[in-house]
C-alpha cells in the first residue's frame, strides 16, 4: 500500500535558521509529490507540487523541495525561517493507478519559529 | 474566487447519535473529497466524487457513514450512530477534476467531539 512517512513531528527553530523537513514515500509508479501547509485557524493551502521535470521545485514564502528519485524523498527547505512559518507541514502523494490517486498524507511535522 | 465552504466549524454530540456536515465546493470544481483527520494524524480519505458519482469510497465505514451529493454539487456527510473515535476534523476538499495532479482546495473543517 502506498504511504507517506515524515520523520519530525515537531521542529522548533529560531527565526532566520535554516529549515528542512524530510518526507519519504513509498509507491510503486509515478508519483505526484505536494507539500501543504496550515498556519493556525487557517484551511489545509498548496505550497508547492512535483509532477515531473527539475526536481528542484519552488513553492510560494521561499520554500523549495527536492525530489530524489533514489531515496524515495522530497525534502522541503527554506533557508532562513520567520516567525510567521510558524505552522503544521504536511507531505503529501499521488500515483496513477486505481487506489493509489488518492491523495496520501504524511502525519505532518509542527513546526515553531521562536521570535 | 471563493473558498470551500464548510458548516458547522464545531460539532459535539454524544456517543450513539447522529451528525451531519455540509460542505460547498469552489464554484466550477468537478471533484469533492471527504476527509477524517484524527488529532495527531494526516488527513486520510474517506470518499471522494466526480460531479454526483461515488469515485472512490473504499475507506468509508459503510455501516455508519454516508454521503451524498445529489445534484453534483453541495455534498453532507452523515455518521449514524457516531462512536467515540469519531472524533476527529472532517475536511471537505475540491478539485477541478480527478488526476493526481489536480491541487486540492480545502475547507476550513468540522470539528467533531463525541462525548
């Protein structure tokens, strides 16, 4: 069965550090790879999606993600965080086939940007 | 353009009663989700439509859950009789059609407690 796996559940970092959240996916095909995010009292919003070509993709406030075909992977980064990122990331996938263009989420990492 | 809407924002009940959600979707989106988020989880599936057929429904517990959306619009949700690990953010999403690679718009959630 598909999946998703993110490892942190909870980063709290000091604003202007460096950000990575890992995701690793488990499918058997092509695969669609999203990262949403939810700031507090907001709906679930898109940060950004690979569907294929440059694995380096960037999403909207700075972030980027990295897809590693080898490694299963589709890390998002940002490379200095603000106190407004404060929110719950979650990492997300699709495939092509039957069951698996269910749209998959990770169990989200929260993150905390201290002032 | 608009969101999708949900309604209530909060919902409690007691064990053994019944409850139902309405969701609107983003005006012209084609494809609707249900989601169960249990706290500390990623969102995961329940039933999703193309305009007012079932695609998709191989994660909804049948013997309690339903949901409807007749005129491939507005769509509910209905748990009859709820049970406590009912518990848990019910999200509607929308799409403007059925790939994998179509983002999904997300609802604000119900939050169900089942006393």
């Amino acid at each position: 069965a598909q999946s998703v796996s993110q490892h942190n559940h909870h980063v709290i970092l000091s604003e202007a550090a460096s950000l990575e959240l890992g995701c690793n996916y488990s499918y058997g095909g092509t695969v669609n790879l999203f990262w949403y995010v939810q700031y507090p009292g907001q709906h679930l919003q898109l940060l950004l999606k690979y569907f294929s070509g440059d694995p380096l993709v960037k999403g909207i406030k700075g972030f980027e993600a990295e897809f590693i075909k080898s490694k299963f992977s589709f890390n998002l980064r940002k490379p200095s965080v603000q106190w407004s990122d404060t929110a719950e990331y979650f990492c997300a996938a699709t495939g092509f086939r039957g069951s698996a263009r269910q749209l998959t989420f990770g169990s989200g990492t929260q993150l905390t940007v201290l002032p | 353009e608009a969101g999708v809407a949900q309604s209530p924002r909060y919902k409690i009940i007691e064990k053994r009663q019944s409850v139902a959600f309405w969701c609107n979707p983003i005006s012209g989106h084609a494809t609707l989700y249900w989601y169960q988020q249990i706290l500390g989880q990623g969102p995961k599936l329940l039933i999703q439509f193309q305009n007012n057929g079932v695609v998709d429904d191989s994660q909804l517990p049948k013997d309690r859950f339903s949901a409807e959306r007749l005129k491939g619009v507005d769509s509910t949700l209905k748990i009859q009789p709820a049970k406590l690990e009912d518990s848990a953010v019910y999200l509607c999403a929308s799409s403007l059609g059925v790939s994998g690679q179509q983002p999904q718009h997300f609802g604000d959630g119900t939050r169900l407690s089942i006393l």
